[in-house]
C-alpha cells in the first residue's frame, strides 16, 4: 500500500512536476518577451528623444540664423553687369541656412560652413563687392557696442539649451519606470512637452532653404520676389517673435510714430524720424552675425552685429546726449540729409530761408520752391521720345529760353537785365535737346583748355568780335584758346602772377582759394588759375556773345550761365575769397550800388575784390565818371582801396578793394548810405530773392561763420570749419565736427573702393562732374586728386550745407531739381545722384529730372545713380528707353546704385511747335 501509494505519489509528483514545468517555461518565455518589449520601446523612445533634441537644437541654430540673416540684411541681392565688350552677366545669391552666431569655440561644421561663404563671396566678381562698397555705412556703431545684444541672444540660447536638458531627462525617467502603456504614455508625454517648448519658427534648415525667396533685379529695374504663403506666414511670425524677445518696445514706439507727408519724407525737419518703417523691415536688429562677408572689404561696424553684410547700410537715431540707438530699419540712406533730433533745426534749407525772406518783403512774384506738381512719374509708362523744337535747337536752355516769359516783361524789366535771368517753364519739358551736326567726343583735359572741336560749339561771333584779343580763333576742325582775355591779352597766367605780386595777401592755392570770376567770357582766367590750385566759378549771361560759358565748360572749365540783374546769385553769404572783374561790364554804380552790394554779400570778410577796366587807367570823361562814382561807392561800403597796380605788358590797370573785417567803419560813417540791413534780413537766402540795397553786418563771434579765415589749402578740405558746433548735430544726428569727419571718410571710401574702379567708368575722359546732392562736400574732396572739378549742388529743401562746402575750399550752388539747371546742353561728363529722384518725386514727376539729366550729361558721359531700389528701377527704366547704355545695377536691402552712360541716339519725331 504504501508502495502504491509512493508509486502514486511519485506519479503524482511527476504529472506535478510536468505542470510546474510548463508553467515555469510559460512564465519564463513570457518575461523574456516582455524585456525585449521594453527594451525595444525604451531603445526607440531613447533615440526619439536624442533625434527630437538634436532636430530642436538645430532647427533653434538655424532659427536664430535666419533672424541674422534678417538682422544683418540677408537680403536676396541680384545685379546685373555689362562692360565695355557687351559681355553680359548675372548673379543671383539665395538665401541659403546662415550661419549660427560666431562664439568662442564654435562647431567644426560652423567653421567649414564659414569658409565655405568665405569662398563664395571671395569668388565673385570684383564689381560686385565694387557696387557692394556703395553701400558702405559710415554711421555704424562700433563692435563694442554690440555686446548687449549678442548677450541676450546668448541668453536665450542657454534657456532654450536648459529647457531641452530638462526634456530629456524627464524623458529617461519616464522610460525607466513606465511598462507598456507607460511606454506609451511617456512617449506622448514626451511629445507634448515637445510642442510646447518648440518655437514656432524652428524648422530644419533644408526646408527653410526650400522656403527661401529670390529676388531678381529686372533690366526694367524692377524686383521680383518669388515667394508662397507658408514663408510669408513665417516671417510674420518671426516678427512677432522677435518683437517680444528683443527690442519689441523699440519697434512699437517706431510703428507708434506719427506718418509724414510727402514734403517730410522728401527731408525730415528736425526731431523726426527720416522714414517710415515697412512691417518687414522691422526684423530684430539683435541676431548673430551672418559669415558671408567679403575679407577684402573695410568693414563697416555694425552695433547690431550684423558686420556680416557689408552692402546693408543701418540708418540710426541719435539722442541729444550722444547715445546711439538702432532705429530697427535696414537702409543704405546713411548720407542723404536726414535729420534726426531737435538739434537739426540748425540746419535750415535755402527753400525756408527763401520764403522766410520773401514773406518778410512781402513780394510774392517768385518763390522758387517749385510748387511741386505732386504728379506721379512717368518713368512706369512708354513714353515717345521727340526731339524738341525750339529757337535756340542744339544749344537749349529750359529756363533761359523761354520766350513766352520773356515777351512778358516790361521796358523797366530789361533795364536791369531781367529778361538774362531764370524764366523756368510751369512744367518740365519732356523733349530731347538735338546733337549739333559732326557732333564728336571732347578732348580730354588738359588738352581741352587749349583747343575744342569746332563742330560741338559751331559759334564764330566771339571769333569775329574778340579774335583780337586773343579769346579764341578757328584752326581747321577746331576752337582755339590762347589764353588771353580782354585785359590779358598776352595771356592769363602772366596777369595773375601780376595780381599776386601786386597784393602779396591773395597768396594762390593757399589764403585765396575759392574765386568768384563775373563776366567770364570764355573762363580763360578760371582755366589757368587751376595751375595755382585756385577753384573758380565763373559765370557769364547767355547774350548776343554766343555761346560764352558753353565754350567755357567745353574747355573743361566751370561756369555756369548767370547774370547780374535783379535777383540774388544763387551762392550764400561770406562764400568767395575773392571776386574778379575783368571789364565785365558791369554797372556797379547804378541803382545805388545794388549790383556791388551783392557782391559784398556773398564775399568773404576780409577778401578781396579785383576790378580791371578801364575806369581805373583811362582819362576818356565815360571812365572819369565811373570812376568817381565807384570812389564814393566803396568808401561808403567800407571798403579799403589795398592798391592800384598797372601791368604793363597788357597795359591795363587794376584796383584792389578789400571788405572790412569789423563793424567800426559802419558805425562811424557820417551818412548811412548804403542803409545796413535791417537784422531779420537774411544774407543767407539766395533763391529767387530781389537785390536789396543794403550791407549786412560782419559777424565777429568767435563762433560765427566769417569772424576767421579758414585754415590754408589744402587743410581746410579735409579741416571741419571752425563754427560748426559739437553741441549741434549735424545732418546724419551726430555732432557737427564729427559729421563732417564722418561724410570725409565715408565718401573717400566709397569712391576708392568703388567708384574708381568698379564702375567700368573711363576716367581720362572725366573732367566736369555734378554732385547733384550734395551734403558737406565730401564725394568732390574724395575726387580732389583726380583731374576733375566738381559742381556741388545742395537742394533747396534739403540742409543749408553750402557754408560748409566753401569753407573747406570747394564750390557749389543752390538749386531745385523741379527746374532746369542753368547750364548748355552736353557740358557734364559725369552726374551723381545720391538719393536725388526719391526726394524730389513727392514735389515733382521724375520724368522731367531725367529729361534734364539727359539735356545735361554729354554723350558718352554717365550717370551714378544711388537710390531706393524702386526709384533706381524707375530711373534705369526711362534711360534704356533712352537708349543709354546701363552697365551697372546693383540691388541690396531696398536699396540700389546704378551705373549707365550715354549714347548719340536723338527720336527721329519732332515735337508739335506750341
């Protein structure tokens, strides 16, 4: 029984054991399936969540570059090139994954990706980084300042960094202790933490390249965007983004400001903003630096951090205390007249003074502003060209040849010789001045200066009536100049070593730099007198003397056509170191002495005005009267005799009269005749203003302009004039001083480092160039070693800068652009518009300007146009449909220059007659 029952037993066990064991297997196999389970779900959550956390960190690298690439004006830029041979070509750069910011330490790949963008931009063409100099910022914050901003971009990278390391841990933890569903349940988890701490704009960097727009420079000038929803949807939020990270309150207080009208944004008065800011221009100044930048470039210093793009210029807001601030706007305008703080006021514009000084005479009949149309340009429709008909053909000049006016005017009118002064037509004539018959390309200086071709000023009057004077003569194809002049016949330089010696205090080239020359017939002393290193503006009327100034400006010799009538010369006061008249014919005594008191305006005190004719040697009763009365006249204008001097290898005499430094001999005069003007009189509004018989007073402040003598030529071009205030700011929102500095040096290097070479201008063939906007001067002082001469014209609604432009021993003129210039047709060999045709276009159509522009410019001389990208589109589009070659455009951050030259094409139409 007992063996049964351990037979049983031991079966039993068996059978047990059977089911043990089964039960056993099963529970092993079922756990070993449930750790390859979890091990399998822990290995892929654990790689889900090192790919999430690399695809994060690298889409937050590629975000904050790509807002760099927004902060340092990673815009698309397309430019288009033609040179001599018509070899043509274009580039377009996309806007590629920038790099992230330059730290210390930085990835290998950030490195390699470095220099690949080195290279690319090391090997583009030289007129690229050329054009890309134009663009150059000479208000730029410097590298220190830059240091708060790139320490908050460093900031948010650490929280982004911190916030992604809590991620992952948190992640572990969960994987660790979680079974199926928490596997699960942890890997949602982890998703969602995901998307909550994902910023909206990090994507990966093959899809923002994807996203990327280009933009194309059209040979219209236009620019073309290709872009989708997705990427402007994009931008929109990284704007907003960027708003409530950095500088948000900077650019709410910008969008906040006030909109100004057309006349404003044409130059903003003092204490406002110079432009108004587009939504997409308003990206965070703040981002890292983007690595594309050519090495052979002087680097403008960005405070924003964005000296990765050069051709991006930042415009910038300066308080009265100095501080600079980032007004969130990338602009190229860096150098245009912008006023920026309260201070400006300083800076009046001839247009203010000119009303100002109307108003207070109460005479309405010529304001000069132009009244500005307001008419949109036609630069965006076909317009068909005509040549125009008029009397004066070839030689035509809008605002001297308006017969209409002049038949309007009274006996009195001519009398003081109204009819020679600016009659300007209501509108702009839109019609091309004809080429005289053989016309050919002029001779370069200095052979100029001695012989033109006689088919490009086909005049012989002067020939007939002055030939003996040795003025000019015909010989074969050409004009002839032997250098003499009515009272130099035996030449120009022998007569003014003989001023000098006669009066050591004029000193030529050093004290006497700047010389007014009235009555210049064909500038011959103007001419010679660049060998003393003097500039002179010469100015004669167009009158029956055919053709005077032309000769003049085809000899390569400034001057304009100008007379001495009724109104102000278009100069300020206290301009001229020294004024010349050669028997100009020139009524000084009469109506008062008003024609000698306007020369007292505009003369330097302490200068010096020299007077040959022949009241001065000759006894005949005519000149024994003049000469009496010229006595009276300049005694009661203070004015001291230096000398009278006979040069006797001409035969002619001359008197030297010098204006008081002081206000003594004006108090001590027994008769107030001439009357002192009146203190509200302002001597420096120039523009459409009637003479006044008057003498203003010498200013003798130790600040006030005149009260000194510039510093000798050649210090004071490069010398900011002693009157110009630290404690104002200048035009660009700096202190005075250094302004000026900084226009200097930003034009030297604009015009060394592109100008002069990467334009494809020829410059031998350069002699008379136009600044048509200028500042204080600085592109003619960066020109000042070149053998040119340039016209400095300051807008008349821009800052009343001329002062400063005579100070520093150059010249220039008033004049407003709705209007033609006074000048022949074919007399400038290059024009520089910086920021002219966005300027004017609010106060008058652009089709005109460029109208004009074309009258002007010779052919086969150019034009630099530098502009707003849409005015230089506008401006290209009108010249290709004027035939003119454009070899240059170039686009950046709104921004454009332009560079084209002009042909002998003329319309085969002729306009209707009138």
């Amino acid at each position: 029984m007992r063996d049964r029952s351990m037979a049983g037993g031991s079966r039993g066990s068996r059978a047990g054991g059977k089911r043990g064991g089964a039960a056993a297997s099963a529970s092993s196999s079922a756990a070993a399936s449930a750790c390859v389970y979890y091990a399998t779900t822990a290995l892929l959550v654990a790689l889900c969540v090192a790919g999430a956390y690399f695809l994060t960190s690298t889409s937050s690298a590629a975000s904050a570059a790509a807002a760099d690439g927004d902060a340092a004006g990673d815009t698309v830029t397309a430019y288009r090139h033609t040179t001599r041979s018509s070899f043509a070509y274009e580039v377009t750069r996309e806007r590629a994954a920038p790099a992230p910011p330059r730290r210390a330490g930085k990835a290998a790949g950030e490195s390699a990706r470095s220099d690949e963008d080195l290279a690319e931009v090391e090997s583009q063409p030289e007129s690229t980084v050329a054009a890309a100099a134009v663009l150059d910022d000479p208000h730029a914050k410097p590298d220190e300042e830059r240091g708060s901003d790139e320490a908050g971009m460093e900031e948010e990278h650490r929280i982004s960094g911190a916030a992604m390391e809590d991620v992952k841990s948190e992640d572990g933890d969960n994987v660790a202790a979680a079974g199926d569903a928490g596997a699960e349940d942890a890997a949602k988890e982890q998703e969602a933490v995901l998307e909550e701490n994902r910023d909206p704009q990090l994507e990966m960097p093959h899809e923002q390249a994807r996203a990327a727009a280009v933009e194309e420079k059209n040979l219209d000038g236009g620019i073309e965007e290709e872009s989708n929803a997705e990427q402007r949807q994009r931008e929109e939020e990284q704007s907003a983004l960027d708003e409530q990270a950095a500088g948000g309150g900077l650019r709410r207080e910008a969008q906040e400001e006030p909109q100004i009208d057309g006349d404003e944004r044409a130059d903003p008065q003092p204490g406002e903003e110079s432009e108004q800011r587009q939504p997409e221009e308003e990206r965070s100044n703040e981002q890292p630096q983007n690595e594309e930048q050519p090495q052979n470039e002087e680097q403008p210093q960005n405070g924003d951090g964005g000296d990765g793009d050069k051709q991006a210029v930042s415009e910038h807001r300066e308080d009265t205390d100095g501080n600079t601030s980032q007004d969130g706007r990338s602009v190229e305008d860096s150098l245009v007249g912008e006023a920026h703080t309260e201070e400006h006021k300083a800076w009046a514009t001839q247009a203010d003074q000119s009303h100002r000084e109307n108003d207070r005479r109460d005479e309405n009949d010529g304001s000069g502003d132009g009244d500005g149309s307001g008419a949109d340009s036609a630069g965006g429709e076909e317009h068909e060209w005509r040549v125009c008909n008029v009397k004066a053909g070839a030689d035509y000049i809008p605002c001297l040849d308006n017969e209409k006016a002049v038949k309007k005017l009274r006996p009195e009118n001519f009398r003081r010789y109204e009819h020679r002064e600016r009659h300007c037509p209501d509108e702009g004539p839109t019609c091309l001045v004809p080429l005289p018959s053989g016309y050919r390309r002029p001779i370069e200086w200095p052979k100029s200066r001695d012989r033109i071709w006689y088919s490009n000023v086909p005049h012989t009057k002067l020939v007939e009536v002055k030939g003996h004077q040795n003025w000019v003569k015909v010989s074969g194809q050409h004009l002839t100049f032997p250098g003499g002049g009515t009272q130099f016949i035996h030449g120009a330089l022998h007569y003014i070593d003989f001023l000098q010696q006669s009066v050591r205090g004029i000193a030529w080239g050093k004290h006497t730099r700047v010389v007014l020359d009235v009555g210049c017939g064909v500038a011959s002393f103007g001419g010679y007198l660049f060998d003393r290193d003097v500039a002179t503006v010469s100015f004669a009327p167009k009158d029956e003397h055919e053709a005077q100034v032309q000769m003049a400006l085809e000899r390569g010799i400034p001057a304009i056509s100008a007379v001495m009538g009724s109104k102000r010369l278009p100069f300020p006061s206290k301009a001229f170191d020294l004024v010349h008249c050669a028997r100009c014919r020139v009524p000084w005594h009469a109506d008062g002495g008003a024609l000698l008191l306007e020369l007292n305006r505009v003369l330097r005190p302490g200068g010096f005005f020299v007077w040959s004719a022949t009241p001065v040697y000759q006894k005949l009763p005519e000149d024994v009267e003049i000469w009496k009365a010229m006595t009276s006249l300049t005694k009661s204008m203070c004015w001291e005799l230096a000398s009278i001097k006979k040069d006797r290898l001409n035969g002619v005499g001359v008197a030297f009269y010098r204006k008081p430094t002081s206000n003594d001999c004006y108090e001590a005069r027994r008769r107030q005749q001439p009357p002192m003007c009146s203190d509200d009189d302002d001597a420096n509004a120039a523009w459409y203003i009637r003479l006044n018989s008057c003498m203003h007073r010498v200013l003798t402040g130790p600040s006030e302009r005149g009260a000194r003598w510039p510093v000798d030529w050649p210090r004071r071009v490069r010398t900011p004039p002693y009157w110009l205030s630290a404690a104002r700011a200048g035009v660009y929102g700096k202190p005075e001083p250094e302004d000026f500095t900084v226009d200097y040096d930003h034009w030297r290097r604009v015009v060394d480092r592109s100008y002069l070479n990467g334009l494809g201008i020829d410059w031998p063939r350069v002699r008379n160039v136009m600044d048509m906007r200028a500042a204080y001067g600085g592109f003619a002082a960066a020109l000042r070693e070149k053998k040119v001469w340039v016209m400095n014209v300051v807008n008349v609604d821009a800052p009343d800068t001329l002062p400063v432009i005579f100070e520093r021993g150059l010249f220039g003129i008033y004049h407003d652009w709705c209007e033609s210039f006074s000048t022949y047709p074919r007399t400038y060999d290059l024009l520089h518009a910086d920021h002219v045709f966005s300027k004017i276009k609010e106060r008058c159509a652009v089709l005109p300007v460029v109208v004009e522009v074309d009258r002007v410019v010779r052919p086969g001389g150019g034009i630099i146009v530098r502009d707003e990208a849409g005015a230089v589109g506008e401006v290209e589009k009108l010249l290709r449909s004027l035939h003119w070659d454009v070899r240059l455009t170039f686009s950046k951050n709104d921004e454009g220059v332009l560079y084209a030259e002009k042909s002998d094409w003329r319309p085969e139409l002729i306009e209707e007659p009138a």
